[in-house]
C-alpha cells in the first residue's frame, strides 16, 4: 500500500462544495449500468443488497428518491440513491470527506511550478474501499453498518474512474497545485456559462439526476462500449477492488488529456473561455469511457461480494 500524507490543501479541497467526482447524475449512470448487468445475469446478488439496504440508517434520502415505488422500479431507484448517496449527506454525520479520492501530483514540465512539490499523496480511498467492501459482506456486521457500507462502495468506486479525482496540476500558474481542476476555469459549451474544470469534468456524460434520464444514458452507453470493449482492462482486475490499478488509469488519463497542453487556464470565472473542440470531443471520450468500466467494475465487484453468501 502506498504512503498516506493527507495535506491541508487535499483536505480542503474535498470538502469543496464542487469537488465531487463526477456529478450525482454521473453515479447514477454507473449505478443503472450496474443494476443493468446484475439483473441480466445475478438477480440474487440485487436481492441481498436490497435486503441489507432496508436496514439504511438514514431513510431520509431513499424515502424521497424511491416515493411510493415497489418491486423492481423500487430497487432500480435504491440503486441510483446508494450512488449518489455520499454526495447527498455531505457535512453530515455519515459524511467522509477524505474517501473520495487519491491524489498524485503533475507537473507541467513546460511551465514548472517554482518549487517542486513533495511526491506524496492523499491515499485515503485506497483504505476505504476495501474497509468498506469488508464491512458490506460481514455477515456478522450489524445490518445498519453494512448498508452505510455499501453506499460508499457503490460511491467511491465512481469516484476512483475520474481523473480529477486521482490528480491535480502543479505549475507556475498554479504552485500550490490547482486543487484537482477547480482553481481554473472554462466556459461550459452548453450553457457558455462558466464553471471550474473539474465540475467540467463531473458534468461531461450527464447532467440530468432524473432516474429515467440515467437509465436511458446507462443504456446509450452500454450499447456504444459493450463489456467486450474493456476485456482488456476487466482482466486484469485480479483482486475484487483493483482500487490502486483504477487510479493509475485515471492517472494516466489526467496527465495526457485533463491536463493536456491545450487545457482551459483562466483562473477566474470572468476570464473563462470556450475549451476548443478537441479538448471537449478529448474530455467526452474518456469521460464516457472511465464512467461506463466504472459501472462494469460495480457490478463485478458486487458480484463476487455477494454471490457466493
């Protein structure tokens, strides 16, 4: 296991209000895909999360999500909640600021930073997913216990695919690090109104939190990256949750297309402007890509939690 070393500026930065790693709609989609798989071919492992789930804690959040619902549109919409759910009770009592992320340092080699920073990390989501997965399949575990758990191996699991979430940039420009994309700016194509770069990159598959939107975006891009797409990257998932080699693609990922020569760099919403077509086409591409593998990995990972108990 990698070192721990939890800075102050990794700690603020993931109790920033926009620092989500993608949007609640974007782990609603991972969790329709998820939901999509399980159903299709492992019913009985939705039918032991839903028993566990019953004994959530705070119903406060399902209850409004699932409203009068029974039978399987009632589990569909339990699983999107569970996703989503860690967002949801951010500054609360269940809240974890600390798990959503793991943290590398990029140094942008043609406008270095004056002083190089320390090659350490914020590594807590690499504790807290496997803690997280122990505790979900404990038997012996109070059942209150294990669905909290369960909410945030459905949460963390979306987390760890966004690049955003596994890096942030050192540069003259920003020598303390950007604070993961949200220190810089960019106008949103869509709306041309400005945002930070890292919601830019939390909004990039969906923007709707409506439960038929994230079905209908799970299906689109369940049919556009089938499994097969990713037999490469699903079999070296040796472990149940391959935490560590899913950040070091996203990694990958926020080094050679979020922090890329052409990356949007103003460091205010006044002075944003519009990203250019091939960073947006970039930025859609491996956005749909990482969220979509996140929704196989659940399943797969929730699979083998639970099929065997």
């Amino acid at each position: 296991m990698r070192k721990i070393a939890l800075t102050a500026t990794i700690l603020a930065t993931l109790t920033t209000h926009s620092a989500f790693a993608w949007t609640r709609a974007g782990h609603m989609v991972t969790a329709a895909i998820a939901y999509d798989e399980l159903a299709a071919s492992d019913p009985v492992v939705i039918d032991r999360i839903m028993a566990i789930m019953a004994h959530h804690p705070e119903r406060g959040p399902f209850e409004v999500a699932i409203g009068r619902t029974t039978g399987a549109e009632k589990t569909r919409l339990t699983f999107l909640e569970m996703a989503r759910w860690p967002d949801d009770i951010r500054g609360g009592a269940y809240d974890h600021p600390t798990w959503h992320a793991a943290f590398r340092p990029v140094i942008d080699t043609q406008d270095p930073p004056p002083k190089l920073p320390p090659d350490t990390v914020g590594y807590e989501a690499f504790e807290a997913l496997p803690l997280n997965v122990h505790m979900a399949r404990d038997a012996l575990a109070p059942e209150s216990e294990r669905a909290l758990a369960l909410c945030w191996v459905f949460h963390i699991v979306g987390d760890i695919h966004q690049p955003l979430h596994t890096a942030q940039l050192y540069s003259r420009q920003f020598p303390d690090g950007d604070r993961v994309g949200s220190l810089a700016f960019v106008l949103d194509p869509k709306t041309h109104q400005p945002i930070n770069l890292h919601w830019f990159w939390d909004d990039s598959v969906s923007q709707t939190d409506e439960p038929d939107g994230a079905f209908a975006r799970a299906h689109e891009l369940e049919r556009k990256y089938p499994r097969a797409h990713f037999a490469e990257e699903l079999a070296r998932d040796k472990t149940p949750a391959n935490i560590e080699a899913w950040a070091d693609e996203s990694y990958a990922a926020a080094k050679s297309v979020a922090y890329a020569p052409n990356r949007p760099r103003a460091m205010s919403a006044a002075d944003a402007k519009l990203p250019d077509e091939a960073y947006v086409n970039a930025t859609k591409a491996v956005a749909e890509r990482r969220l979509t593998l996140a929704g196989y990995r659940l399943a797969d990972l929730l699979r083998k939690m639970f099929a065997q108990q």
